[in-house]
C-alpha cells in the first residue's frame, strides 16, 4: 500500500520544494474549527474514548473535518477494548482488528513513530519594546 500523501505545509517546511517548485500543489484547505464533542448517536462508552483521543493530540491536529475518521478510531478502540457482540454473545477481537486501530492511530499521530511527523505551527512572537535593542 503505497504512503499517504505528506501535508504541502510540511513539505515546505523540509525544503522539498526548493529544488522543484513546480511540483509545489495549490492551496489545501484549512479548517478553523475543532473537532468538538462526541456524535450523540453514540454512547457514553463511546463518548469516554472519544474525550481521551481529543485530550491525547496536540492541539490543531483534529479539526471539524476529521470527525468521521475519528469516529471510526473510537469504535476500533471500543472494539479492541469490550469485544464486538453478536447473537450468540461477544467476541473478542483479533490482531487485524488491532493493527487497523494501531494504524488508524498513527494517522493522528498518536504512535511514537508518527509523532515526530506531526507540524503544528505556532504563533509567531511578537518583537518590539526594549529587548528587541540588544
């Protein structure tokens, strides 16, 4: 399965563009809003591993835009943690189960390795008064 595509702004960021700026791509769109609380078709189990994903990224990771992809991670999780239940009872869940969680994890950067991928930017300090002089 081939990579998935790395953000314009972190490929701007490492320079990638410097050599070949025509493969520089148009502007991605940038959501202003948070990712906000838990859906209300799901339940309180649900709500809880929603609200520990949300505290767990670092902020501006999950926007408005990514809620259903976290939906999904939160019922992978769910699954992983209280087993799927069917007619004849519940059923625990297996390690492709949970490699799909791990991956879908990753995606939020929520591994170790995925981590150091994450780009946040940060608010530019403001210069000016007397300490900007020295």
């Amino acid at each position: 399965m081939p990579q998935p595509k790395k953000p314009t702004k972190i490929l701007e960021l490492s320079g990638a563009f410097k050599k070949d700026p025509q493969r520089k791509r148009g502007a991605e769109p940038q959501p202003t809003e948070g990712i906000g609380d838990c859906p209300k078709h799901l339940s309180d189990s649900y709500a809880v591993i929603w609200n520990e994903i949300k505290s767990n990224c670092v902020d501006g990771v999950l926007t408005i835009q990514d809620r259903h992809a976290l939906e999904l991670v939160v019922t992978g999780i769910h699954e992983v943690r209280h087993g799927i239940e069917t007619d004849d009872g519940i059923k625990q869940v297996g390690g492709a189960e949970r490699d799909r969680v791990f991956k879908q994890l990753g995606r939020f950067g929520l591994t170790p390795s995925d981590r150091s991928n994450v780009v946040v930017s940060q608010p530019e300090k403001k210069k000016g008064g007397f300490k900007s002089l020295k």
